[in-house]
C-alpha cells in the first residue's frame, strides 16, 4: 500500500496562528512595545486631531473658540512571502529515517515539517524585527517595508538629535540618553505609555554605566561607584526594568547600533492583514507532482509600520 504524501496547506484560521507565531514573536511586538492593528485588508487611515485656544473668558453668549485640526497618516501593510525548497535525501540517514518508510518515495517525517515551520516562521519574525526599526523599502534588500527610522528620518516634524561621535559607550551613555530625554516635548513626559527605545548597544552600555563600571564618579567626587545595592553589573539580570530620569526604557532588538527613539507606545502602530485572505501557508512534497524528492514551504502575509505625530517622536542618530 502506497504511503501519502504530506503535502499539506494551512491556510484560514491555521494560517492566522502560523502568521502570528512568524509577524509577533520579535521583542518588539511580542512584548507589546507598539501597537498592534491586525485584519487591515488594504490600507488603514490613523486620524491625528490636534487642538488649541480652547479655553476662553466666561461670558454670557456661546462663543466659539480655539481650532480642531484633523490629519491622517495611512499605514499601507506591504505584501510578502516565503518560498523555500529543500531535498529531502540529507535528513534520511539521521532525521527520522524509520519514521519515513522504506520507499523510494520517502515522505518527510512529520517531526521534521513541525521543525520546518518552525524554523522559518523564527526567520520570519527575526526579520520582521528589524524591519520594524531600519527596514527601508525599495533599498538593496528585498523583503523589506519602511521602519520607524526609516520614516522619521524623512519627516522635517520628528525632533532630531545628534548621535555623539565615536558612538555610545558606558561613559556617555547617561550623557546621550539625557539629550533624549531632554528633547521630549513637555506635554509627553509623565505620560504612563513614554519609552525610549534603544539598541542592544546602548543598553548595555548603560547597564555598565548603573553597575559603576564605567568613568562616571559619584557626587560627592569618592570615584566610581559600585552598582546597585554594591554587585557591580550583577545587579542586571535582564528583566528589570530600565529608566532613565522617569522616563522608561525598552530595548528594541531591531534598532541599528546608537539609535534611541522617544514616542509614546500610543503612538507606534504595526499593521498586518493577520486574519485576511492574504495569509498563507502550505508545505507541499513534490514528490508526486514532479517525482522529485523536493518539499517547498510557502508563506504569504503582509506587514508594515506607521506613527500617528511626528513632532511627539525624537529620534537618536
């Protein structure tokens, strides 16, 4: 009795979870950095309203007073996929070889295509990372949409601040991270949902500059100090939480070396037709379409990030 093929096809509600596990798995996302707006078939309109002058003197008469400005901003997912073909033959002597049968029609073992998945849905999501923060679209790799400092670069409303020379290190870090908070509007600072995102470099940089490791004396002009609670750079294990000057910091694994990006999470949104007719994903054995002992792995999904306010965001570069 002939073995089936294991060509298989999630698409639908399957194909949403795969898509998921690929798009929102990057620290960025999973960790609810930004926010998330799913099911955009097309293109989304981000309304922006901006108010002023409106508190007047009390009169007797309704006076009108002070103007509501309404802008937009569209966030336009771009369309992606994966198509991705591997021979079968190097994984029959130590991948599962029983499991595949003794045919010349070898079937990859199910253990396998759970893996195969897997693993490219973890590209997937590694990509989409940095995507999110340096993707520039049209540039010289492809597979790539607009990141958030691709886009604040080219807007004249994003407040800009000089990156020091040489880049970040735990001497100055305390230094350049005070631009930064120094730079956010009045209005934004003490808002509950105000980050500064930063890159692994610069986050690491002020871990040693906490732990005293670094040239940066205490107040009273003793030397360098030793850290918190006195263990040095062992007081960081990686989940505490990072601030600077009430301001909170997370570390965005997609962030180019010495970048730091000041916005409100509100303010930060991922797009992605998650549910939609465009997610797909199918592992297919060629096996009886061309008799080879080839298996394809194809996803579809489309993702892209846009800001609502321009003038509330500061960019570090």
């Amino acid at each position: 009795m002939p073995q089936p093929t294991i060509t298989s096809t999630y698409s639908g509600e399957f194909a949403g979870k795969f898509i998921a596990a690929a798009l929102l798995s990057g620290n960025t996302l999973s960790q609810g950095a930004i926010e998330i707006k799913p099911n955009i078939k097309f293109k989304e309109v981000i309304k922006k309203v901006a108010t002023s002058g409106l508190i007047g003197d009390e009169s007797c008469d309704f006076t009108n007073a002070g103007t509501v400005t309404l802008t937009e901003r569209i966030i336009q997912p771009d369309n992606f996929q994966v198509n991705l073909e591997l021979c079968k033959t190097p994984f029959e002597s130590d991948w599962g070889a029983v499991s595949m049968g003794y045919s010349a029609f070898d079937n990859l073992p199910p253990d396998f295509s759970s893996f195969l998945i897997a693993h490219v849905a973890e590209q997937v999501a590694a990509s989409t990372e940095s995507n999110i923060w340096q993707g520039n679209l049209g540039g010289a790799q492809a597979g790539e949409f607009n990141g958030f400092t691709t886009l604040a670069a080219a807007d004249a409303d994003v407040i800009d601040v000089a990156a020091v020379g040489g880049g970040v290190n735990s001497g100055n870090v305390i230094a350049e991270l005070g631009k930064v908070v120094d730079a956010i509007p009045s209005t934004l600072y003490g808002k509950d949902d105000l980050f500064i995102y930063v890159s692994q470099n610069v986050a690491k940089a002020y871990v040693r500059a906490l732990g005293g490791y670094s040239a940066i004396t205490d107040a009273q002009g003793g030397g360098v100090a030793n850290g918190i609670d006195n263990r040095g750079t062992l007081w960081y294990g990686g989940n505490e939480n990072l601030s600077i000057d009430g301001v909170k910091i997370f570390v965005a694994n997609g962030l180019p070396n010495n970048y730091m990006f000041a916005a409100q999470r509100s303010n930060l949104y991922f797009g992605t037709g998650l549910m939609s007719d465009y997610n797909l994903v199918k592992l297919i054995d060629m096996a009886d379409i061309d008799g080879s002992k080839n298996v394809r792995v194809i996803m579809r999904f489309t993702a892209g990030v846009q800001y609502g306010i321009g003038s509330e965001i500061v960019l570090y570069s």
